[in-house]
C-alpha cells in the first residue's frame, strides 16, 4: 500500500472507532484508536453487555460453525465450543512480567524489559485483526462504586472472549461510564493472532502456534498474543485481577489472592463467618466454595471460587470481594456425587469448552454421571465409544457460567464494600507428608506455610501433571512481582492487621494411603475440617501442639458417619520429622533463590521449625 492510501486506511479506522464509541472519555478513545489502527480491524463493536449483543454473538458463531448449539430442552440458552487441540490450557512458559527491573519479575517469572517487549509484540499486533471483528469490552471486578472495585477494558478479536468475559465480569456501559478521565483503569489488548486476508476463510477455533501473555504492571496494560483459551484470553482473570492486581495492592495496600471465598453459617447460634482458601489451580477451590456439609449443624454459602481481593476495611478487618461475576470451572471431576451444586448453577446459559457432546445433543465429561454415555462425539470432535481407550473430555475442559445461577450464592457477593475475614486456608495436593489440617503458630508463621506450599501439577496449565512443585499461596504463575517481596507485603499486612487479623490454616484433602487411595472421603466431608477451624478461631477447642502447627486433638474432629475412618486417622495426620527436615533442606534451596529478598522473618521460620522437628 503506497504511504497516500496507508493513511487513508488509518483515517478510515480511526472514524470507524470514533462513530460507534460509547464513551466521550478521550483517553479511552485515544487509546481504543491506537490499538484499532495497530490491529486494522475490519470492523469495530463497543460491548454493552445486553442480551441482543449476546443473542446476536452466539447466533453468529453458531453460524459460522465456532459454537454448537446445546439441545434448548436440556441445556437451554448453552453452548459447546471445542478449542484447537494446541490450545487448551493457559501457558505459563510464555508468561512475561515487563517490569523496568528484572529484580522486580523475581526468579519465578519470565522477565523482559518493557521496551524490548513491545518491539517484539508491535510487529505481531500490526494487522494482527484483519478481516476481524474487534470488539472493546469495558469490565467491572467488583461491584461498579465500590470500595475494593478496579475497572478495566479489553479489546480482543475473539468472539469467543467476549462471550465469556460477559459471563465473568460485570461487563458493559456502567464499567465504561466508570472510567473517568484521569482515574485509574487498565488496558488490556488480545488478539488470536490469525487475520484472515481478503476472502480468505476463518477456522472454528483460530490462534497462532506463537503465544506470548505478557503484563506490564508500571503502566497497567495487559497484550495477548496466540490464544483464545481460558485465562490466556480472558483478560480479567489471571492477568488482570492476579498478575496487575498483585502489583496493584502492593503499592496500595492491599492483596489479590488465587482464593475461594465462603460464608459459613452455624445453623445453632445463627452466627457466620467468612473463609478464603488458595489452592493451586484444579485443586477443589470451586468443590470447596460449592460444599455441602456432611455433618449438621452448618450453611455453606458461594461467594467466590477462584479469585479474591482483600483490603483492610475501616473497622481494621480484613474484607475480602470476589472481584468476578462467573465461574470458568474444571468439568471433569465434577458430577452430581461430587459438586451437585454446581452441577444445579450450569442449569443453562452455559459455555462448554473441550467437553464431549451427547447424541441428545447435551455435555458429558469423566465423572460427570457414574454411567459412561455408550457414544459420544469427543472433544476433537471425533466419534466416541467407552472402547476408544481415549479421554472423551480434556482434563483441562471447563464451563463458563453466570455465578448469579449459583443456588447456594451468598447475599454478599453483592457486598459493596467485602465481608470480614474470620480464616484463610492455604493448601495443594501432597500425597504424603501433610496433614489433614494445622493451625499456623501466629500470622509470621502462616505466612511460613504459605510460602512453602509444594502441590502436584494439573491440567489447568501446559507441563507435567503429577510433578511435584512449590505454588506458595498458590501464585506460583500468577504474582506479578517479585515473590519474596510478596511475602514481604503479607508479613506487612500481618502487623498492620494485629489481633483482628485472620487465623492461618493448613489443609490437604490429597494424602494417600499405601494402597494409593485417599485417606480423607473429601468433598462435602471438608465441612469436617471447617468445623474444627471455625471452633478454634472461637477458642472452643484446645488443639494438639506440633513441630508443624496445631492439630485436632482427640476427639475434636467430627468423624461421626464415616466409615472406617478410625484406622485411616494415624497416616492422615502423621508427621514424620525425617521427612519434614528433608523438606526443610529443600526450602533452603527454594529461598536461596530469592538471594536477600527473603525475608528475615521466613528465615526465622525455616529454622524454628528445624528446632522443633529436631527437639
Ligand atoms: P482452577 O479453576 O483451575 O483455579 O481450579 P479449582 O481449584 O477451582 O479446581 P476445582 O475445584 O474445579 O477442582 C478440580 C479437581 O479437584 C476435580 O477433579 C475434583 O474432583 C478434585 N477435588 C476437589 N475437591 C476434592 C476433595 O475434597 N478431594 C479430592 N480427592 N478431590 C477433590
Ligand atoms: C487456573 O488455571 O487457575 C484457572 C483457569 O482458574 S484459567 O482461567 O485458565 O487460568
Ligand atoms: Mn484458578
């Protein structure tokens, strides 16, 4: 194109996106115009986040063969999307933080310097929308005004992502009328990376074997390049409300956490409670936030299942939103027996993603139902029979659903200002060593545990799954800065909370006997292990002192109704001092890496805890 017609194209583009925006805010418009004439759309689309905008998306997609239409009678308003089989899961190896300051990404993430990123990102960005659709979503995390609350926008190529991010985020006109000129937001830009040139045909599920998710927290932008999948693309999630959320609060003087977030409920005294828990990804964060006690006398109430923002609020108390409005939730392993909850919330007005269809034109995944489907059409869209030796669903396959079908949602996830935290849990799957539960001896100490989580690996992101690796506070691959001085903020937070600051506990629902069976039931048997929290947070019951922490002391966990439990209760809670020290020694090797960012007080810890293994 000569220079004379070059521009033309970029005037074209710029009143493209000027007469549709719905914003007169010049900063929005100036940068919505940047990215448009970088990208060279097609078209452009301002989100409202209405019903029509999603009717008219779905139907689309639909037509263009990218989504399937679930069957109206059994899974109304739903459908299924099958992703590129390249494409399933988020990728940690291509996740940058460009801080000024390698110092500031820490050893734990993949660094470049800002600058040198966009050289290497504008290139791939420049027409990158072509014969595209690019669509600007303006989000909320958290209730619009409140006092925890972030606003954002993200401007992506995918259909697809818009469908979700309206799922996820209170997405449309009252987010963007929130962004005022001056005020703080952040810009995200995603694009699959795959323009059509003229004439030519799209793909169901297009992306580009090149992936790069990269963050800049100085400047509070976000570029994904590559990927249409989960918290690859939408930007809200991982990179915005953990990775820039992280960095955020740290400045300002609060907390973006990978946590669940519950109300639990004596039905005896009427008196509630609130408790996060981090778990790695596909740990049981939703199980959790979904759970149905076993044992009377206890409500379990959803407010969040994966992220949550914690702030001191007025009253000193540590308040916590959930700053989503969906869940985009592990199908497989959830399945009336296991999370009927959440079997009950995807009623309809569901995406599938990478799970299989039904001949009725439904969903099924492993553990779904205990009967397998006698044929099914698989994730990759093959035909399916329980003799095809193949998984039908991918383990990293999920449904995106609005949490305002959740039948055990909590009144406070409409909580402008957060609820009080009374507990929060740290946790992973540890087939050995790990106990049940124990109680941190104090704040430094739980900041301890937390900074010392090792977790098997999962599907959720690319890597070996079953791997053995530390995710302290299960932010492995989502803090934004340096880890140690994120456990520096926490032991911050911990003296400027004091005494009202919430008790720290252990858990792992994954220690396996010899026979490599669990040895805890799980799932709604957890309320077990919340019973005894919630007791000891009340001073109600004395514990058992440990080189780890505090335990149950006989007679304190409610094991009433579970079978043959009794012979199972040693191997579930034993600690075996060897083991502990040689973990010890790999602590050591994990801190050094940190050089003297670790904090003293760690150090401290590190050596407590030998001194009482050893005593
Ligand atoms: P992300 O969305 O990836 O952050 O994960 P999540 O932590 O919300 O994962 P989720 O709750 O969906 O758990 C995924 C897997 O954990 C499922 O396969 C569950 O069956 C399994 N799981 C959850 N709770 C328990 C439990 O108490 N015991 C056992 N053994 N497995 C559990
Ligand atoms: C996780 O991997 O922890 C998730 C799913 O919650 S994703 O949004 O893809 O990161
Ligand atoms: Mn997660």
């Amino acid at each position: 194109m000569g220079s004379a017609s070059a521009l033309e194209a970029t005037a074209a583009i710029s009143t493209m996106v000027r007469e549709a925006a719905t914003t007169e805010n010049p900063e929005i418009l100036q940068w919505v115009t940047e990215v448009a004439e970088l990208t060279k759309p097609d078209a452009v689309v301002w989100c409202d986040g209405s019903q029509d905008e999603w009717n008219r998306i779905t139907s689309e997609m639909v037509e263009a063969g990218s989504l399937i239409a679930l069957n109206k009678d059994l899974r109304p308003g739903s459908f299924l999307a099958r992703s590129h089989p390249g494409d399933v899961a988020r990728v940690e190896d291509r996740t940058f933080i460009c801080s000024e300051n390698e110092a500031d990404a820490g050893p734990t993430n993949n660094w470049c310097a800002p600058a040198e990123m966009k050289a290497e990102l504008m290139p791939l960005f420049d027409g990158s929308m072509r014969g595209r659709t690019m669509y600007i979503v303006p989000f909320s995390m958290g209730p619009v005004g409140g006092a925890i609350t972030q606003l954002g926008i993200e401007i992506t190529d995918s259909p697809y992502a818009v469908l979700n991010m309206r799922i996820m985020t209170r997405m449309g006109q009252a987010a963007l009328d929130g962004i005022t000129p001056g005020s703080e937001w952040v810009r995200t830009v995603h694009s699959v990376g795959a323009p059509l040139e003229a004439g030519q045909a799209d793909v169901a599920w297009p992306c580009n074997d090149l992936k790069y998710i990269t963050h800049f927290p100085e400047t509070l932008e976000v570029w994904s390049y590559g990927s249409g999948y989960g918290g690859n693309a939408l930007l809200s999630k991982k990179c915005f409300a953990l990775r820039i959320a992280s960095v955020m609060g740290k400045s300002e003087g609060w907390m973006a956490e990978h946590m669940l977030l519950l109300k639990l409920t004596n039905t005896e005294t009427g008196k509630s409670y609130h408790i996060s828990a981090a778990f790695p990804s596909a740990t049981g964060k939703t199980n959790l936030a979904m759970l149905q006690p076993t044992i009377p006398g206890w409500k379990v109430e959803t407010i969040g299942d994966d992220i949550a923002w914690l702030r001191p609020g007025p009253d000193g108390r540590l308040r916590a939103i959930n700053p989503e409005a969906g869940f985009f939730g592990v199908a497989p392993g959830t399945g009336e027996s296991t999370n009927p909850v959440a079997m009950d919330t995807m009623w309809g007005n569901t995406i599938f993603t990478n799970v299989a269809l039904t001949d009725d034109g439904d969903v099924w995944w492993e553990g779904k139902t205990d009967a397998v489907p006698e044929h099914l059409i698989d994730w990759l869209g093959d035909e399916w029979t329980p003799e095809s030796g193949k998984l039908a669903a991918h383990p990293n396959s999920r449904f995106t659903v609005p949490i305002q079908q959740t039948p055990t949602l909590a009144d406070d996830w409409f909580e402008q200002d957060g609820v009080p935290l009374d507990a929060i849990l740290f946790g992973g799957r540890r087939a050995t060593n790990v106990p049940l539960v124990a109680q941190s001896l104090s704040w430094q100490h739980g900041v301890f545990m937390g900074a010392t989580i090792s977790s098997e690996r999962t599907a959720a992101a690319e890597g070996t799954v079953g791997e053995l690796r530390r995710d302290p506070f299960a932010m492995l691959p989502f803090c934004g800065y340096n880890m140690a001085d994120y456990w520096g903020h926490w032991l911050d937070m911990g003296e400027k909370l004091g005494e009202g600051a919430p008790k720290i506990f252990q858990v792992n629902w994954f220690r396996k006997g010899a026979d490599g069976s669990f040895l805890w039931p799980g799932f709604g048997d957890n309320s077990r292990v919340l019973d005894w929290i919630i007791r000891r947070v009340e001073g109600e019951y004395e514990g058992r002192q440990t080189a780890i922490g505090t335990l149950p002391a006989q007679d304190e966990l409610n094991l009433s109704g579970i079978e043959q439990i009794e012979d199972k209760l040693d191997e579930l809670f034993a600690i075996d001092a060897e083991s502990w020290l040689a973990e010890c020694n790999l602590t050591d090797e994990f801190f050094a890496q940190f050089g003297d960012k670790i904090p003293s007080a760690l150090v401290a810890e590190l050596s407590d805890l030998r001194a009482r293994l050893s005593a």
